[in-house]
C-alpha cells in the first residue's frame, strides 16, 4: 500500500493522543489548574491533529460529516462516533480538573475506555481488509492498541508502566512482522486464482493492460520502498522501543531525558508505521504480476 | 446505505468469455467513451499526450500466459472490471453510504455527491475495480451502464452495457443470474464459468468463462518416430563446419 504521509501521520499521532487521554482518564496522573491544561492540551494537539491530518487524503474534506453515517457496517464511520465521543468526554474531565480541580473519576474511566475503543476502531479499518492479507489478522488491532497504551504512558510519565509496555511493543512488533511476512503467502490468493487458470498450467502476467501508472498501482501496489525495508524495521524498533527505555533507566533521568525518550519513540513509531504501509501487499497487486 | 440487501429481486451481471476475447481493448474504449459522458463525473485523464499519462477506466484487460506441464503456452486475454459482488466488501467498507447495492437488480453503484473520497472501497476490492478520479475526486466504478440498459431513449439493441454492445469477438453477454433460464445462466453453467478469487468470500456477480483447451498437433506419419534424429549434434561435413566456425575468433559483430 501508499505510505501516504497523511495516514501515516494521522495513526501515529492520534495513538499518541488517544493513549494519552487514556492514562489521564485513569488519573494517572491526575494533575490540576496549569499543568492539567497543558497535559490536555498536548493530548488534544495530538489526537485532534492526527484526526485533521486523515482529513487531508479525502477528496472531499468538505463532505466528511457523511462519514458519521454508516457506523453499523463501517469501521470508519465507527472511529468517527468512537473519535469525537472520547473527545467530548474528556473534554468535560479535563475541564474539572483544570478549572474546578476535581476529578470526576467516573468520567475518567469512562473517557480512557473510549480512548482505547478508538485506538481499536481505527486499526480495525484495516484488520477487516482481506484484501491486504498482512493486515487482515487479530495481531493489527493488538499492535496498534499497545502501541498506543506505551507511547501514552511514556508521554504522560507513567515510566513505571512505560518500561514494560515499551518493551512488549516491540516485542508484539517483531512478532507482527515474522508472521505478516508469510501471511499473503498463508491466504492462498495467487495469481492462479486470481485469475481462475490455475489449473491449466503456470500463470505469468504477460501484458499489463496500461502502459503507464493508475490509481491502482499507485494507491496499493508500492514496492519501491520495501527495499530497505531491513534496515528501517531496526531503525523503529532501536528509536521507537529500545532507547527510551535506556533512556528512562538511567538513573539520573529528567526532564530533558524524558523529552528525548518521547521524541526518539516518535521518530521510531512514524518509521514502523512507514513500513505498515509500504510492507502491505494488497492482492490486487497479483493481476499486475507484482505484490 | 452500505448494509447489503440480503437478496437481490435479479442479478444483472456479465459473463465474460476468456476463450473468445481478442485482447482487442475495444470494450475499455468504448465504456472510457460512454462513461465519460453520461453517468456521473466524467474519467478523466491527466497528462494523456506527455508520455507518462495516467487517467481512470472502469474496464481494463490484462493479458497473461498459461504454461501447462505438456504442450504449448497459450494467451489468455483477461478484461477485468467490477464483478458486482453479492457480498460486495466495497460497499460496506463505505463510511457515507455512498457505495450501495441495488436491492432491485443487485447493481453496486456510487453516489457521487455523497463520496468523500476516502478511498477504503477502493482498498477493499480485490479485484481493481474502483479507480479514484484524479479530477473530480470521487470514487469511479462500473455501472453496468445503468444508463444505457434502462434506457427508453435508446433503441432495444443498444440497451446492454457499452462493452458487450462493442464487444467485436462477441465474448461478452449481458443478463440476469437470478432467472436459470437466461442466456448468461445457461452460458455459465454450460461452460463452468467460474468465479475470480473465491476464497475471498466476495460471491462475485459476473462469471468468466475459461478458455478451451487447444488443439494439439497430431503426428500424421506412422514412421515418424522411426527416422527421429538420432542425435542433435550435428556431424560429417556439418559437424566439422560448425566445430571450426565456433573456434574462430569472433567477428566484428
Ligand atoms: S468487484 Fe470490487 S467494486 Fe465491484 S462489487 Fe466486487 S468488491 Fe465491489
Ligand atoms: S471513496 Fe467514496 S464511495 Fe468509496 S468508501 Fe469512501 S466515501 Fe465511500
């Protein structure tokens, strides 16, 4: 698939944002006054951010209230419903704690759960795509889902909860990417029934129907990247994983360390979520000889 | 509204013949010709005279080569466009309801001023059947000219899908699945017309009919296989010739 920068952007920080508001909504930590607001408002920046940034790759932006209209078949529609409801909840949380300095945990709970639920939704846009075999497996939501809990913890400080999630994302990473890799192989759609003439002999795509690109090849079959694919997947995992722990182990963790382990797990994320796109085969791919 | 009908009152489809077609692209031309100016936004194209064009077509055929174990290659033209899947994952994929499948004749079409362009359908078909139009920014689909098979307007031979009504080699054949005395259900059952990509659960509409097998070459002399060459190397006069022609340093070419 296209490693469209919009989606790329929208997934990554929208989890950022969402397991944020997750860890706030727990009240860990449950800050008040000043500080509340800048925590809500970084979560919000990233969650809202993310949400404008999918925005960008739609035709027509201007018809996006539509998208809340199908939620019993789509699971776009759903993130729609899931995005704005957690928003709004926490919305209301955040505005106790930063004006009137109280936690209505309820409400906290309330608003983490939906966080989550949202996280889930999103990815389930892509677990339910059979077409993209890679994709198309319980282990998409889990990584997705764990993902954002880590990257939240870490952001809102949670180190005692950020050291393991980290270390079980990436984890829940290399695992996703040993089993991905055979899962086109495993769905058993090739060309042979792609096109129905398996059973007469070896199919080999002789001419492609256009001489130049389309919207197909370039919307879902991109094989350009995966090249370096190797070394990006070691890249993610050291910036993404590995070097915030290290750095919130050290023993005279601050501040500034915290801010470096942040924008190195950003750096890794956005890599890893460069290769979710580029590194799926959509099997439309196969009529064009390609995957 | 993207929930399915659960059944469709007919099932208006194609049965496409991968014995007969031509590979002539005769049909992509002409539903390129009547789509652009009939239903919904025009297909466009961008830069179509620079070389590297690009532009939307709802009809493309592809052209692939089947090696069996014994014998010759055989080519296999391969026109694709939208199946009219019973179980079509484009249309509930779709976030605005845009994306629908008739309840009446099973046709799945696109409104086009409902589409946001988000282009999950297009991610959900696995058989290419949706292009994004580079200019109107809505997702284009077959129709199965919609257009043209209801048409009053029209004279009765010309109300069956641009493509079949084009179709020079004759491979292509309009009509109704749900009746099993329509010439396309009796084509496709005579036939074994077969569905692409079953395991994709999908439950295609349009059924392609695979090609026969050809010919083979019959050995017409008995004594045939007594005078095979007993050895391909050739020898004598021949065989020195080739030997020293080979040792020869190489020509200016
Ligand atoms: S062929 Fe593709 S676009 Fe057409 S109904 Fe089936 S899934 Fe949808
Ligand atoms: S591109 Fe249009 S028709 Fe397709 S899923 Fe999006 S809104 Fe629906």
């Amino acid at each position: 698939m296209h490693p469209a920068p919009s989606v790329i952007l929208f997934t990554t920080f929208s989890g950022l944002g969402f397991g944020m508001l997750f860890w706030l909504g727990l009240g860990m930590p449950a800050p008040t006054g000043l500080v509340a607001f800048v925590f809500f408002a970084l979560a919000y920046a990233l969650a809202v951010g993310g949400l404008i940034a999918s925005t960008f790759h739609l035709g027509h932006p201007e018809r996006a209230l539509r998208a809340f209209t199908q939620w019993r078949t789509s699971w776009l529609s759903r993130e729609a419903w899931a995005s704005v409801a957690t928003l709004m909840v926490m919305a209301a949380y955040g505005a106790g704690l930063v004006f009137a300095a109280t936690r209505i945990a309820a409400l906290g709970l309330i608003g983490a759960a939906l966080a989550m639920a949202t996280v889930a939704v999103t990815s389930m846009i892509y677990a339910q795509l059979r077409t993209v075999p890679r994709w198309h497996h319980w282990s998409t939501p889990a990584l997705l889902v764990i993902y954002s809990l880590a990257g939240g913890a870490l952001m809102t400080g949670q180190v005692r909860y950020a050291m393991p999630l980290l270390v079980l994302a990436g984890l829940a990473q290399v695992s996703a990417w040993m089993s991905g890799d055979k899962r086109l192989a495993e769905s058993g759609t090739t060309l042979a029934t792609a096109t129905g003439l398996g059973g007469r002999g070896a199919v080999r795509a002789f001419e492609p129907p256009h001489t130049g690109p389309n919207y197909l090849l370039r919307e879902m079959v991109h094989v350009v990247g995966r090249k370096h694919a190797n070394r990006l997947r070691l890249i993610g995992l050291v910036l993404g994983f590995a070097l915030p722990v290290l750095l919130l182990a050290l023993p005279f963790a601050g501040h500034w360390l915290a801010l470096a382990a942040v924008l190195s797990h950003i750096a890794g994320v956005l890599a890893t979520r460069w290769l979710f796109f580029a590194e799926a085969e959509h099997v439309v791919g196969l009529y064009y000889g390609k995957r | 509204m993207t929930e399915l009908p659960l059944s469709t009152e007919r099932r208006l489809g194609l049965v496409i013949d991968l014995d007969t077609c031509v590979g002539c692209h005769a049909c992509v031309v002409s539903c390129k010709g009547w789509n652009t100016e009939n239903y919904g936004a025009p297909l466009s194209d961008q830069s179509a005279y620079s070389g590297a064009g690009s532009g939307t077509f709802l009809n493309r055929v592809h052209s692939y080569e089947v090696q069996p174990d014994n014998g010759a290659a055989q080519l296999v033209h391969f026109p694709k466009s939208c199946l009219h899947c019973q179980d079509a994952p484009c249309v509930t994929v779709c976030p605005t309801g845009a994306s629908y499948k008739r309840a009446e004749d099973g046709i799945v079409l696109v409104n086009e001023s409902a589409c946001i362009g988000c282009g999950l359908c297009a991610w959900a078909c696995p058989y290419g059947a949706r292009e994004m139009d580079a200019a109107a920014k809505v997702m284009k689909k077959c129709t199965l000219c919609v257009d043209r098979i209801y048409n009053e307007n029209l004279p009765e031979v010309d109300r069956v899908p641009a493509c079949v009504r084009t179709c020079p080699a004759g491979a292509r054949h309009f009509g109704d699945f749900a009746d099993p005395d329509s010439a396309v259900s009796i084509l496709s059952a005579e036939r074994g017309g077969m569905d692409l990509m079953p395991e994709m659960g999908t439950r295609p509409t349009n059924k392609y009919l695979p090609p026969r097998p050809r010919d083979q070459l019959q050995e017409t002399d008995i004594l045939a296989p007594y005078l095979a060459p007993v050895t391909d190397e050739p020898k004598g006069f021949l065989g020195w010739l080739d030997r020293t022609l080979s040792a020869l340093p190489k020509g200016p070419l």
